[in-house]
C-alpha cells in the first residue's frame, strides 16, 4: 500500500480498548477462553493519498500480551501488518474472504506470533482500486 499511494500512507488510528466478545463461536477461535475473558482490540483506517482504502481491526486475547506481542499495544499509528512481517516466525494458520455489499470485501486472517493469536480483519473499501 505504502508503494501504490507513492509514499503518502498513514495509519489513523479509531480505538484501541479492552472488550470482551460475546461470540462463542468468535471466541473460540483463540481457543478455549471464557466469556469474561479480555481482548485487546484496535480499529483502524488505513489511508493512502489522503484516501480511506482499508478499515481494519485486531482482536489479541489478554494472554497473547504476556509475550513480545505486547509491543502491539504501543504502535499508535504505525502499521500493525509492519510489525508482524518483521518477525520471520510469524504463521498465518486461517484466512476468511467474504463480500461485503456489493463493492467491498472483507478478510480475515489468524496469524500466531510467538505461539500466541492475533486476529486480523480487514475491510477493503472500493476506493483502493482507483
């Protein structure tokens, strides 16, 4: 994306928060949590060319903050994809492809780094193919 809005990419960065997930089948993605588990959560609009082209949000269960992960809850408004790709261990074990409307789709990737989950959903916005 940095490459395609030539150099003109920023991170604007909606909410960061701890939320619980009411979703059993959601939850149980990270495996076996409880309801009354934390989730670090974290909204964000990826823009190039002053453009909104991605609304992404990343879901990490409280534990996956007890590793090097935790580093995640201070980028602010650096790139969250930046600091997973840096890390050659990174595994991605799931990705989900869905449309969402008629000009917009949608994924959804679990990646584990340092043996811990991360969800990633991304929504691409019709703007990004201008």
């Amino acid at each position: 994306m940095i490459k395609k809005s030539n150099n003109r990419f920023r991170v604007e960065l909606i909410a960061e928060e701890w939320i619980q997930i009411e979703q059993a089948s959601l939850r149980s993605q990270f495996g076996p949590v409880n309801a009354e588990h934390r989730f670090w959560s974290r909204q964000v609009v990826l823009i190039g060319n002053d453009t909104p082209w991605v609304m992404a949000h990343t879901l990490m269960p409280e534990h996956s903050l007890c590793s090097p992960l935790k580093q995640v809850r201070e980028l602010n408004t650096k790139p969250l994809g930046e600091y997973l790709f840096s890390h050659p261990d990174l595994i991605r074990s799931g990705l989900d492809i869905a449309a969402y409307g008629l000009d917009t789709w949608a994924r959804r990737s679990l990646f584990y780094l340092f043996r811990k989950p991360v969800m990633v959903a991304e929504f691409f916005l019709p703007e990004i193919l201008v």
